[in-house]
C-alpha cells in the first residue's frame, strides 16, 4: 500500500488550494444572499391617512442571522433567501477550485524528464 494513497490531499500544491478555496468556499456558505422586506408607516403633516410603505432591500448576511431572523420573523420584517444565487456562488468557488487544482498541481508542477534520465 502506498503512503499517499488514502483521500487526504497530496503534497503542499494541493493542501495549499485546499486551504485557499476551502476558506473561499465556507465564506460563501456563512454569507448569504438575503432580500429584506421592510415597511414603514408614515404621516403626513395635518392628515388623519396613515400611509405604509413596503420595500426591498437585497443585502448579505451572516448564516446563524439569517436563521435567526426567520425564526422570529420580527415586527414587519421578512426575511427572504435567494437560493439561487446563494448556491451559485458556491458552485463557481468549488469548480474554480478543481480546475486550480488540476492547472496548478497537476499540469504546471508535474515533473518534467530531462535528458540525461532514462
């Protein structure tokens, strides 16, 4: 049985990409893509009519936020994902990430034979 022949990343190349896009990947899993809902009533000067206003607003938050936000789902305030987008980005860092790994590591740092081996 050979040494490096178990799923834990071979050499420094890989652990370095690991290290480099696996940060990369948790950063896009904990921030997510939200679009926020808020209202507002207002007055006008003189005026027994109150108007409410509902507006979107897209914004990133942190993961346990988000989920604490829709659990509580406070005073006029909703709290929407946009999946898709969320997903999206973290597809685009892991294929980033492979494809760094297979330039990087495995074309460019591949060995080349000189001559004067047999």
């Amino acid at each position: 049985m050979r040494v490096g022949s178990g799923r834990a990343p071979k050499g420094p190349c890989a652990k370095a990409v690991l290290a480099v896009f696996g940060s990369l990947f948790l950063i896009a899993l904990l921030s997510v893509p939200v679009t926020t809902r808020s209202s507002e009533l207002r007055q006008a000067a003189g005026s027994n009519i109150i108007v409410r206003t509902t507006y979107p607003r897209k914004a990133t938050m942190f993961l346990p936020q988000v989920l604490a936000a829709k659990a509580r789902r406070a005073g006029g305030r909703d709290v929407r994902i946009r999946s898709t987008q969320w997903t999206g980005s973290m597809v685009v860092v892991a294929v980033l990430g492979i494809f760094d790994y297979f330039v990087i590591c495995r074309l460019v740092g591949r060995r080349r034979p000189t001559a004067e081996e047999p």
